[in-house]
C-alpha cells in the first residue's frame, strides 16, 4: 500500500492523506476497536479524529498504539465530553472540558495531544463562548507546556471559520467537505456558497492552516444513487480523490464503525488513477460555479505535457494571497507559456474552462 503523506505546513509532522474517523466505532467491541486501529496503522495510516467516538473507544485505542506513540497524529476536540455512561455531548464550561482532557490523556495512555481543536465552531455564539469562557485560553496554555503540539478547530461554516483565522495561532482546521456541500445540495451542515467554501480553502493554504476533511460521503449518502442528492451515485476513491485536490486539504478522515469499513478504505492509495476521476460532478455545479476549474485534471493529457490542474491551483492561490505560490509554479519543468493552443483542454474539461485563455492568463501573471 503506497500512502501518500502530505507535510503540515506549520511543523514537521507529515500526514497520510487516508485518515481514520472514529465517530462511528463505539458500538464495536474493544477488541474490534483494537484490531481496526491496529490494522489501520499497519497500513500506514497515522492520523485518527477522536471525535464523538465516545468513552469505549479511548482505552483500546490507547492500547493498540502502545510502542509506537510516535507513529500516530490524533486529534481531540475541546468541547466534546462524555457522560458517566461514556455517551458523547457538548460543553462550552472550561473546567468540565479541562477535565475532561486529563481523562482522555490516561485513558489513551500518553502524556500529550498531537493536536487540540476548539470543537464544532459554527456560530458566531460559539465562537464568543470560547472567547468568555477562557476556552482558547486554556488550549494554548496546554500548547505552551507541551501537552498540546498543535492547535486547531472545527468547524461547518466559512464566514466564523475566517473569524477564527483571525485570530491567529492555529495550524489546522476540520471542516466539511464534498461535493454535496461545495455546489449547494447537501444538507444543513453544508455552509457557504460554492465560492465562499473555495475561498475559505485558499485562504488557508496561503496562510499554512492545513485541513482535516469530515463528512466527506455526506454521510454515506453521495455513495448511494438512491440517497445522492444528485441522483447518482459516486465512489468512495471519487469523492476522496475530489476531497484532496482541494486547496490546504492534508487528510481526509471518513469514519468506519468496523474492519469491513476499514478494509474498504484501505485499497485507496493503489488506486488506479481513472477510478478516482470525479469529473462527472460537472454535471451538478451551480451555474456560479461553472467555468471555474476545480483541478480534476479530466483535461489530461495535455499535448504539451501541462499540469493544467495544478497550474490552475498555483494560479488560484497566488490571487488568494499565498506568496508561496509563484515560487511553486517556478519550479514547474513545463509551464502554461507551453500551451500549443489545440483546444485539447477546452473541448475535454467538463466544468466548461477557457483553458486555453486561462494557461495565457496565467502565464502572463507569473512571467513566463
């Protein structure tokens, strides 16, 4: 299995784009919990959301990573607390969340956090509890003692997701992501227009915030023609694939509930690239979405030997303000000053790009 493993911009950690959800394992039992983060381990996956698995979940996993501490990332929501029952809920009270942090750390059996993350910040009252109650205070105090590497949040809505960029200091975000949400026909958790969702990811990555991906099946339901909200159905390697060529994305961390849902992840690296194509969703974008790349290279390949998805990126971003993202493009052996101007990319892309136009456009932006 070849997993792919994308560097956090803000440390030196390097994260493997399949990650595991834990949201959906606590009614497995512990051995099945142990032997799914097990297996998922030995397949190189080394980054797991802890979110919402609930109590039952924390010991097991805690013994399956026991020696090798040092291969997995997980993330722990600050917010997210659970009952004497181990039932999962919601708390914006600092003591009950610092508690419930102690708790986590000895149950997982190790000392600190890969990363802490403000949970579930999608209104703007969440957002002012966390500020009055002391909450962010709190992770970046843990931060400073070293219990804490790194902090982050999560969050459905773009608008408060920028507020919190705002502030400063994190370097990764979770968020909602699929085609579902991006054009506008997912469910409540799917924010934003198709543009203010683009913009949110760009501004991220200019800034070195990477990106955990959640919901990325819209809940199993893009998986299903008869539960898509676009009446067809598309594949677990599609929706991954379109989830990790979107701007800062790092991992993608859909939930399994057993070893059957695992397995069924876990042949995504070797994955023959025309099976994680996702350019039919073209077929579903809004009409302020058309004619915007979207980096599923569909165009290829080019005559020229362009990376037309990729210099489309570069280009996005270096608008967006990543100041990275020209010495990106230098580096590029072919550049968009190469287009032969067939009209290749023009007739094949799905999503209705000038591309021929923008490869001009762009190499006139970046010098050629």
């Amino acid at each position: 299995m070849s997993m792919e493993y994308r560097k956090l911009p803000h440390g030196a950690e390097r994260i493997g784009t399949l990650g595991v959800g834990t949201g959906g394992l606590h009614s497995a039992p512990e051995a099945e919990i142990e032997a799914v983060v097990d297996r998922a381990i030995g397949a190189g996956v080394n980054f797991f959301d802890l979110c919402a698995g609930g109590a039952s979940v924390y010991r097991p996993f805690g013994r399956a990573m026991k020696g090798r501490r040092e291969q997995v990332l997980f993330q722990l929501h600050f917010g997210a607390v659970y009952n004497e029952k181990g039932e999962y809920g919601w708390s914006r009270d600092r003591a009950e969340i610092a508690r419930t942090f102690e708790w986590e750390l000895e149950a997982l059996q190790t000392d600190y956090a890969d990363f802490g993350f403000l949970h579930c910040v999608d209104e703007e009252s969440d957002l002012r509890d966390i500020l009055k109650n002391g909450i962010l205070d709190l992770v970046r105090k843990l931060k400073e003692e070293g219990r804490l590497r790194h902090l982050g949040f999560s969050s459905h809505t773009p608008a408060v997701a920028r507020k919190l960029l705002d502030l400063g200091g994190f370097d990764m975000m979770m968020f909602s992501l699929n085609p579902a949400y991006d054009f506008e026909r997912g469910d409540e958790y799917g924010i934003g227009s198709a543009r203010e969702r683009a913009g949110l990811l760009r501004r991220c990555q200019a800034e070195g915030v990477g990106v955990s991906v959640m919901k990325p099946f819209h809940g199993g339901q893009l998986l299903s023609a008869e539960t898509s909200p676009f009446k067809r159905a598309l594949t677990r390697e599609q929706c991954l694939r379109y989830c990790l060529d979107r701007p800062a994305v790092l991992t993608v961390v859909p939930g399994v509930r057993d070893l059957a849902d695992l397995e069924a992840l876990l042949g995504f690296p070797d994955c023959p690239k025309e099976a994680q194509d996702y350019s039919a969703i073209a077929e579903f974008t809004p009409a302020d979405a058309a004619g915007s790349c979207v980096y599923c290279n569909h165009c290829q390949p080019c005559p020229a030997g362009i990376d037309i998805g990729l210099v489309n990126k570069y280009y996005d971003l270096a608008q967006a303000g990543d100041r990275m993202a020209a010495d990106h493009y230098g580096k590029l052996e072919i550049k968009a000053g190469a287009c032969l101007a067939c009209g290749h990319c023009d007739r094949r892309c799905p999503f209705g790009v000038r591309q021929q136009e923008k490869m001009q456009k762009i190499a006139a932006c970046f010098g050629s």
